[in-house]
C-alpha cells in the first residue's frame, strides 16, 4: 500500500492550521476524545441514496436525495417521484417531459440502478452505516461540539420536518481537494475504514465476498454528513428505533414524541407503561442535553450515527446483489401526459386491470 494516507492526513493537518478556527481545533480535541472512549465500530447496515452526474465538463457526482433509505427498491422510488416532479413543474418542452415520463415508466417496472435522462445521469448509491462503540460504554452519544438547531422546540411543526444536508454533497470531496477535509481525525477515520469488509460467520457468504470486491472495486471512501437516531437497548444489544434526524435535539423529539404517546398507542401500552413513559418524555425535555432515559426497563439513547460510502474510476458504488429487497417497482405518483397534467385514474385500476398503454409509452 502506498503512502497515500500518509499525505492524506498532513494535508488535513495542514488545512486545519491554515484556517486557524479555535472552533474546528475544539472539534478535533472532541473528536480526539472519542476515539478513546468509543474505538470499536458498530456496524449498522447499509443505506441507499440517489446521485446525479450532470453534463456539464466539469460536473461532480452529488447526492440528490437523503441516504438514508434502507433497501434500494425504496431509492429507486425515490428517484422515480423525483422524475416525475420534474416532468409536472419543470419540464419545458413536450420533448423534455416525454424523456422524464418515459424513465418513470421504466422506473415502474424494473430494478433499474442507472439511466441517463436529459443529459444527466442518475444512480443508486450504496453506503452503510455505523456508529463507534466502547468496551462498556455502548454505542457513542452526541459530542458535546455536535452542531444544535437554533429552534429546540419540542413539537413537531408540519411543513417543517428536519432533513439531513445530504442534498448537493459532492461524492468525491475527499479525493484530491484538502481544502474539503472535515478534519484531521476524520480523515483518520476515513482511512482506517477504507478496508472495512462485513465478516463473521452471521454474515451470508454472498454478502462477505461482495464486501471484499467493493474494496478493490471502489477503493475509495466519502464520508457522508453525520446524522443522529433513537436506539433501544434490548436484550441482544442496542437496535435503532427512530429515523436519522441532522442534530442531536431533533432525535430527542424523535424520541420525547415517541414515549409522549406515539409508542403507548402503537404497542397499546397499560396505563403503568404509559405513565412510566409520559415521566421519561417529561425528564427528557426537562433536562438540557440529556442523552439517555430509562422507561419500564428499557433504555433509550440518542447515537452518534455516521455513513460512509464507496466510490471508484467510474463513480461512487451501486447497489450489491446480495443487499436485501422488501418491495417490488410499482406506479408511486399519479398518471401525467406529455403537457403535464394529471389524468383521471382509469376504471380499470378498480378492476386489476393495466392501466398503461400497450406500446408501452408514457401518456
């Protein structure tokens, strides 16, 4: 191996004492210290996103959509519904809709991971996602340098549900540009993970050596924007029991909405359980910053959760035969024609008829 990671890590260095930021210094001593207390990595699973490479000569792969969903059949939709709405609001000819229409209805009907439309090509990208553990101390909360909201209300406010930055992340941000470093301890981070295979025998076979192929195949490694989740602590471990929130705050009213009454009705708890999880919900938002609550013997944790994706010659990674699918391609928004407007649905789709053409182009 070369001395590639060496330079790496001294040109992060050296980045970080030209900014001269006493914030970003803070950040590293913070950083420094959780390598200490939580060094071990816990292995969440993977993640799927859409990416977007446009035409332009000197375009860069970018992410277009969260990576955060857990199957790719669901970024598949993700990028279908983004096809479709360019097609309704921002197509400006008959001909661009067209192109749009006619990659959603492929997008229907097959697991397709890449096509190129209007000149831009569209990907499903593969990364996982894990979290550092300690020995004793389980999976890493929040640091105390991790970025709040400026709106810490406990409420959820529709119209304004909190997202992680992913939009616009450029997937190749670390290779070749060390002004893009996040710093010198994740830089480090970035490089220890850079072989990280899925090993042991709870692993499938199929799973380990495409793990393995990955690494030759897309040596590098991004690390996408941190985010934060609720995990429970049950009797094999800690699992995740909410969805990845941008600040430590947002996954506490993840999880101060959740024992506040969404749990209690969703498990139909007694009204012991109940009282025992409104007291937890009113110490959570008591009490500032507060990381951890215990209910009925169950324990809740806000977790630090970090992602990392692969990229190679050719881009960052697709999709991996052996990831799992839970639902097949189907038609997620309504009918559109060629000048954008909503069509009716026919009456054959009360019936289980098709509702498609028969030459197979978009309406």
């Amino acid at each position: 191996m070369s001395d590639d990671w060496k330079r790496q890590l001294e040109r992060a260095a050296a980045e970080l004492l030209r900014r001269d930021d006493p914030v970003a210094l803070v950040r590293e001593v913070d950083a420094l210290d959780a390598s200490t207390r939580y060094p071990f990595v816990w292995q969440r699973g993977p993640v799927f996103g859409v990416a977007a490479l446009g035409p332009e000569p000197d375009a860069r792969w970018r992410l277009v959509s969260e990576a955060t969903d857990g199957t790719p059949q669901e970024t598949r939709d993700a990028l279908n519904s983004l096809l479709w709405f360019q097609a309704k609001d921002e197509a400006g000819t008959v001909t661009e809709r067209r192109e749009l229409l006619a990659a959603v209805h492929l997008l229907e009907r097959e697991r397709i991971d890449e096509l190129t439309v209007l000149g831009t090509r569209y990907r499903v990208v593969r990364g996982d996602e894990y979290a550092h553990c300690g020995l004793s101390e389980g999976p890493e909360p929040p640091r105390p340098t991790d970025p709040e909201p400026a709106d810490r209300s406990w409420h959820h406010q529709p119209g304004h549900a909190p997202t992680l930055p992913d939009i616009g992340h450029p997937l190749d941000a670390l290779m070749g540009d060390p002004t893009a470093s996040p710093g010198v301890m994740a830089e480090g981070n970035r490089q220890a993970l850079r072989g990280f295979t899925y090993e042991g025998e709870h692993v499938p076979p199929a799973m380990r050596a495409e793990s393995r192929q990955a690494v030759h195949d897309h040596p590098e490694l991004v690390l996408l924007p941190v985010g934060f989740g609720v995990i429970k602590r049950t009797g094999t471990g800690w699992t995740p029991a909410g969805r990845l929130q941008p600040t430590p705050h947002d996954a506490r009213r993840v999880l101060r909405n959740g024992l506040s009454g969404i749990w209690a009705d969703m498990y139909d708890l007694d009204p012991a359980a109940r009282d025992a999880y409104t007291r937890a919900a009113e110490h959570l938002e008591s009490t500032p910053h507060v990381n951890e609550v215990t209910a009925q013997g169950d324990t809740y944790r806000i977790c630090r959760v970090e992602r990392m994706l692969r990229t190679g010659p050719d881009g960052p990674e697709p999709p991996r035969r052996s990831d799992p699918e839970t639902t097949e391609p189907m038609r997620i928004r309504p009918l559109l024609d060629e000048h954008g407007v909503i069509q009716p649905e026919p009456d054959s789709m009360s019936t289980g008829g098709d509702d498609r053409p028969a030459d197979g182009e978009p309406h």
